[in-house]
C-alpha cells in the first residue's frame, strides 16, 4: 500500500491552536489594551541571577552539559528539597534539570505513557497536559473541579475515573487556571489512591511558592512515605524567580524511572544550557528575598483583582489562594466564555482567556493572570466597572 508521504503527522494536525493566542491576536486591534492573559511575572529577573547567567557565558560555559544537568545545580536543588520540603534525594541518583516544566513533563509523560494508556488530569487544565498527551497518543481523562469546592481535584474526584487502562494521573497545586490549591489532606486522600491502585502521578509544582494567606503548599512526595515508586516531581524557576525565558526547571523521580528519563533527554534536548543552569543556582541558594517581595506584590494584585471583579455585574470571583490567576465565573454575562472574553475586550481593551480555552471544562469562566503592574490591574477594574456597571448601581 502506498503512503503519502506528504501528509504530515497525526499529533501535529490533531493540535488545537491556543485559545490565549487568538485573544492575543484580537487585541493587536488595540494600542491601549491591557493584557492580563499571559501567565508570566511583570516583573525583571533579579538582577544577581542575571548576573550569574553573564558570568558562565563570560566564562565559556558554552558547551553540552551532562544530560541530568550541572551536579553543582543537582546538589542545590537537593538542598532545596530538603529544606523547604523535607525531600531527602540523591543528585546524583534522582534528579536531572529541565528546559522548564514544560520540557520536564514531555520528558516525564514520554517516559511513563505508551498510546492507548489513560492519565487523569484536573479539567479545566494548563493546556499544554493535553497537547503532550495527544503527543504520545495516550488518552485524556478530565476530573471536573467546581468553584463550590474551591477548584480542588481531590481523591474523591479522581477515583471514579480509574480504568484498567489508567497508567498515569497528573496533579498540579497551585493549579493554572484556577489558582485552587490543594491541603496536606487532599494530598494524603492522592498518596493514598496512588499507592492502593499503584498508578503513577506527577506533580507538577511550578507555583508551589506563589502562596498567601498563610497557605503552605506541600510537595506530594512528602506527605506519606513509600511514594517513590508513584511520584515524579516536576518543578521549574520560571514563575518562582521570574525566569520564565530561562528554560530551567527540574524533577525528581526514583532511579528507574531517572535512568530511563536521562536517556530520553538526550533525544529530547541533550542539556539546558550551562549559564543558564549557574543562574539557577544563584536564584535557589540567594533568591529568598526576592521571592518574599513578589509574592506580597501579587497578594496585594490578587485581593485588588478578586474584589474589583464581584463588585462588577456579570462577574463572580473566588478568591484562590495560590499561583497567580484568578477564574471568575462569567455565566452572568449570558454568554459562552469565547463570547465573553471577546465583549470583554471591545467594550474595555481589557485582554482576558476564554476558560473553553482550558479544556471543556472551562466553560462558564475566563482566566485573568494578575500577575502583573497593579496600576495595570486597577485601571482594568476601572475600565470594566465603566463598562459593565457595579452591582449596588445596577443598570
Ligand atoms: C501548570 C503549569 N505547569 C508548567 C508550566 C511550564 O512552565 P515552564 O516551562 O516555564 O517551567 C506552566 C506554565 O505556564 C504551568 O502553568
């Protein structure tokens, strides 16, 4: 039988353009938009962890690192881990550094999912867990999480969707896009799931520190013991340390699934580049500070964001205690979140995600990053209250 030999992969036509991208687009139209979609920090990388990236290239750290990384960046994040989340590893056994989380998830969904499997992710979702999953052909399953619930996917949401088919289940705390966080028992009513139908889980945990209220987020593979053979822990620096443009994250995982991950990543992308990975050191072992002051600017984003938008008609926000979204529910506007989001922008210039753009789910909402200036943020809620009238003052 003869092929066509012009046609071109099965994954590649089967993914769905950004939905994020096409309000990007929209909004050109607008000199005077204000974009809060983009899941990014406003603000600058800080200044010393720029520095040490300027050093390792002024040094000639120019070339192929071993494929798991730098060993003195292995050993600050195994210092990391065990500070700040009483991990204890091996650098040299369990953990390898990423291009981003992004990159350490195609790694991790490559190295554990075969076509056909199933792997449970939290609807509405980042994304890009279903691109990578139809990537490797494997079969997404949606948990539906509900504002009632505080957008939490917890065991009891979770159990009911495990198959005979179910290989993989991907947990993400504080979760894009709905900033729902889970507790150290939702974590426990996960690990004990985990370890009674031995499937695997990764925890996707790039906005671990982005927490308020008091809140802290724990790691999974910290809350029980004999999770080492279930969970992969994928981080990165990106959001944590505003380095979103510097492709560094990291996970960790047992020596089997290590070993199979570092072979894979030479493939993939052989090794992140070495300035790079210095600057992760600097911002690991120095970056505390900086960290504080960010999470108290978006605090501050976060409460200014949640009660602007209740006091506006069409508009009902819980107020999420991690990451730095928020996911208002929009049905009061009488329209699907595309349409909403679209309205949005004509009548205020304000450039918001639809949720459909978060999987099905996701209907019913739309994602605003606050992540950041907070002028930017009032003069939106200002805009929008022009627009769309307050709740005491109905129209
Ligand atoms: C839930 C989640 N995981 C992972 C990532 C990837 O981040 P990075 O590749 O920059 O580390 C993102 C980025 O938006 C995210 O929202």
């Amino acid at each position: 039988m003869n092929i066509d030999r012009t046609k071109l992969s099965q994954a590649a036509q089967n993914a769905m353009p950004s939905g994020v991208r096409r309000m990007f687009e929209l909004a050109r139209q607008y000199p005077d938009s204000i974009n809060l979609t983009l899941g990014e920090p406003g603000f600058r990388t800080p200044e010393h962890v720029i520095d040490a990236a300027v050093k390792g290239l002024r040094q000639g750290k120019t070339k192929y690192t071993p494929n798991a990384g730098i060993r003195d960046l292995r050993v600050s994040i195994a210092n990391k881990l065990w500070r700040e989340n009483s991990i204890k590893c091996d650098p040299d056994k369990n953990l390898m550094v990423t291009g981003g989380a992004t990159q350490g998830l195609m790694l991790a969904i490559a190295t554990l999912v075969d076509p056909g499997d199933e792997v449970i992710i939290q609807g509405p979702n980042w994304p890009d867990y279903r691109g990578q999953l139809d990537t490797v052909g494997a079969k997404t399953v949606f948990a539906k999480v509900t504002e009632e619930n505080e957008f939490k996917m917890t065991a009891d949401v979770i159990e009911p969707l495990i198959t005979d088919k179910t290989k993989l289940i991907i947990v993400n705390s504080p979760s894009n896009p709905t900033g729902g966080v889970l507790d150290e028992n939702d974590l426990k009513g996960i690990a004990e799931l985990v370890k009674r139908y031995k499937i695997f889980v990764i925890s996707d945990e790039p906005y671990e520190k982005l927490v308020y209220d008091g809140f802290v987020q724990k790691s999974l593979a910290a809350v029980d013991d004999g999770l080492e053979d279930y969970v992969i822990t994928v981080n990165s620096l990106s959001k944590t340390y505003a380095m979103t443009g510097f492709r560094v994250g990291y996970i960790l995982a047992n020596e089997r699934i290590m070993t199979e991950m570092i072979k894979l990543q030479e493939f993939m992308i052989a090794s992140i580049p070495e300035p790079m990975q210095m600057a992760a050191i600097e911002a690991l072992d120095h970056g505390e500070e900086d960290v504080r002051e960010m999470v108290e600017y978006y605090d501050r984003n976060r409460h200014l964001i949640v009660d602007g938008l209740n006091r506006i008609n069409g508009f009902s926000c819980v107020c999420p205690k991690g990451a730095f979204y928020v996911f208002p529910n929009i049905t009061g506007f009488g329209m699907s979140s595309v349409q909403a989001a679209e309205h949005i922008l004509e009548k205020t210039h304000v450039v918001t995600a639809p949720g459909s753009a978060f999987g099905p789910d996701g209907e019913g909402f739309i994602r605003i990053c606050y992540a950041s200036k907070y002028e930017d943020i009032q003069e939106a809620i200002s805009r929008m209250e022009k627009a769309f009238g307050t709740k005491k003052s109905k129209r």
